[in-house]
C-alpha cells in the first residue's frame, strides 16, 4: 500500500495541515468523499476521507462522534475543502482530532474532488499492480523446495537488495476468532498496518533489511530479509517483542516464528512458521510467540506420524491415554519440567496423586518416568497424542 506521506509529497501545496499530527506510517487503501456522517457503516480502513465544510456538524458533540468514529474505523485522515464558512468549530476540531491523533488537512479551492481522487487511485492502481507481483513471487517461493536466484530478481529489484544472498525467517499471524465479513476487513486492515509500522521501524534501526506482508482470509504471512551475521536467539528477542506492539480490539492473534535460513529456503521457513501456529492453537498460546526453535522435536515426531512408516505408541500406553486423567497428569508433568509441586498445582489436586499416577504409569507400560531412556518414550508418546487431538 502507498502511504500518506508519499500521496502529500505527490499533491506539494494543494493539501495543507490543519492540525499537528504525524503523517508517518499511515497507509491509504482508497479515497473517498462523505456524503454522510454515518462513516461506521461504510468505513472499511484506510481511507482518504474527502469532506466538504457545509457536511461536518455545526453541533459540537456531534462532531466529536464524527472524529471519534472515523478514528475508532481507521479512517486514513480527513481533508476539509471549505465550501462556507467553518469557524465556529475549527479551533475544537483542530484540538480534539490532535488528540485522537486523526490528521486532518485542508484541500486547496481551487482543486476538484475528482482531480484529487484520480491523482491517488493511480498511485493506488500502480502500487496495487507491484504488490500484485510481488505477492505472486512470493507465494511462489513459500511453495516451491528450488528456486533459482531469477525467481528473487522482482523482489529484490523492488528493495534494491540481492535478498537471494541474505537470510530469512517467516512469521505467521492468525486472527484467533473470525467476525463478519466488514468487521475482518477492518481487522485485518489494522493488523497489516500495524505490522508495516512495526517493521519499519525495525528497517530504520537498522534490526532488519526489508520485508514482505502477505494478508491472508485470517491474518498474515511476514517475510523478513535480515544479512547474514545474525543469531537465532537476537531473532526471537528482536521478534517476540512485536506481540506488544500489536493491538486488534476484542481480537487474540497467534504467532508462528520460524528459524532462520539462507533465503533460498524460505519454503522451508514457510513451513516451520505453519507447523508453529498448529503448536500454538493446541496449546491457546494466545498473543504470544511460538517459536519453531522450541517445539522442533514436535515437527520431527509429526514428519514420522504423516509417513506412517512406525507404530510409535505402544499398546500398553495407548491403554493408559485413553484415559483422560492419565494423560493429563503425564502431559502437566512434562510442561512443567518434571516439578511434581508445579504439576499439582496446575491440576489443582495433591502431589501424592500426582506420584501415584506417574507410579501406575510406570507399572502398566513398564515404563519407568526417572529414567531417561524412558522418559524420553514417554514425552514422545505425549507428543504423539497431542498432536493427535490437535486434528479434531
């Protein structure tokens, strides 16, 4: 998407401020003129509201509804063409849209609507067309196992970079619940501009290279170019911060985050980033981040249970999981790192029965929790299980 710095540059002195707001990071999904101040209705995100002076309300209150509700609906900014005389409330709206933080400006007399309209559409038309190809490319390269260093020739003509030659990592963002179709709109609108103003910033720091945002039905796919040099852990504390900087109301996310690779594998970072938002939904692991770094042994046991090439339950454990109250006990057990006090205390019952239930385990597979051999088949066998119901 443009922004509104770049459609500003583009008009010079044709549209002034009225007031003092940032115009930075604001990103335009179209233009629009109001013919009426019911902007809940039709508002979607994004939008350059056009207005002329004898539609804003002469009431106060009414006009404060107004700003507030083209803000709440993620109006773009506002621009006032004074048709008649608004003095009366300039001083309050200057005021009260500064701290609402909604921009507002003033569009020059002598400008039509329509010739501001078709000025932006054609920014909008061209940038529309370069995403176009850019997400093809990119989809592309998240499906494909080799790709050749031409199929990264858009992309990185787009960023003056060789992003071939440089690491990646993906992360996922999935809406938790989905609304009606206006409302997601709006969602999803807010997420992909808060993400773009997040990962600006990163590129200004200079914390990351360049990036892609990829909307999808339920979220977004975040490609992210960083050089080489760059640690895994510098990674995931770079990027478990973005969770804070993220807000969508009455909406949880989850966030997948894949390790790093050299960028000609970014299939396989599209993969891990997937696989961590199916860790993440098993466990609710709401507006948090699920690294592929800390459940790759839960790909590895997933890889083995798709091929089908080894029965890795027993039937001895299969007995016991069939029992919820068993399988919960083992499961709490290994989630706290084997603490009894700590697995009590999350199932709220006694450590005694929490030793007795890890004893009964033992004697019905012969499968001993203390001992690592054992252990270890048994925080498989919960894996298994747990991914398992994950399916349903």
């Amino acid at each position: 998407m443009i922004d509104l710095k770049s459609v500003l540059n583009s008009q010079h002195q044709q549209i002034t401020p009225i007031n003092r707001t940032n115009p930075a990071s604001r990103l335009v999904s179209a233009i629009t003129i109001m013919d009426n101040i019911a902007v809940e209705q039709w508002l979607r995100g994004g939008e350059i509201v056009l207005v002329g002076s004898h539609t804003l309300p002469n009431d106060q209150n009414k006009l404060k509804e107004l700003l507030s509700q083209l803000k709440i609906n993620q109006a773009c900014c506002l621009i006032i063409k004074h048709v008649v005389p608004f003095t009366a409330n300039q001083e309050f709206l200057i005021h009260f849209s500064e701290k609402i933080d909604l921009p507002v400006f003033q569009l020059a007399t002598n400008v039509t609507y329509l010739e501001l309209m078709n000025d932006v559409n054609t920014m909008l038309f061209k940038d529309r067309q370069s995403v176009r190809l850019a997400e093809l490319d990119l989809n592309h390269l998240l499906k494909t196992d080799h790709p050749h260093d031409s199929d990264f020739d858009y992309i990185s003509s787009l960023k003056n970079i060789d992003l071939y030659k440089q690491q990646v990592c993906v992360m996922q963002f999935v809406l938790m619940t989905q609304s009606s179709p206006d409302k997601r709109l709006r969602d999803l609108f807010a997420l992909t501009t808060q993400l773009q103003s997040v990962f600006d910033v990163f590129i200004h720091n200079g914390l990351l290279l360049s990036h892609f945002i990829l909307p999808t039905s339920t979220g977004a796919n975040v490609v992210l170019f960083t050089s080489e040099g760059i640690s895994y852990e510098d990674t995931k504390a770079r990027y478990s911060q973005v969770t804070s900087q993220i807000r969508i109301p009455h909406k949880a996310l989850y966030i997948g985050l894949s390790n790093l690779h050299p960028a000609k594998q970014l299939h396989e970072s599209y993969q891990e980033a997937v696989f961590s938002i199916k860790i993440a939904k098993i466990f609710n692991q709401q507006n948090q981040v699920t690294s592929f770094n800390t459940i790759a042994l839960w790909s590895l046991i997933n890889s083995s249970l798709q091929s089908k090439k080894s029965e890795l339950l027993s039937q001895e454990i299969q007995g016991i999981f069939k029992s919820s109250e068993m399988f919960d006990t083992l499961a709490a057990y290994f989630q706290n790192n084997e603490s009894i006090k700590e697995t009590s205390r999350q199932l709220y019952t006694h450590p005694n029965t929490v030793r007795y239930r890890l004893k009964e385990i033992t004697t019905r597979t012969g499968l001993d929790y203390r001992k690592t051999d054992d252990k270890f088949r048994l925080y498989v066998a919960v894996i298994i299980q747990t991914l398992k119901q994950g399916k349903h």
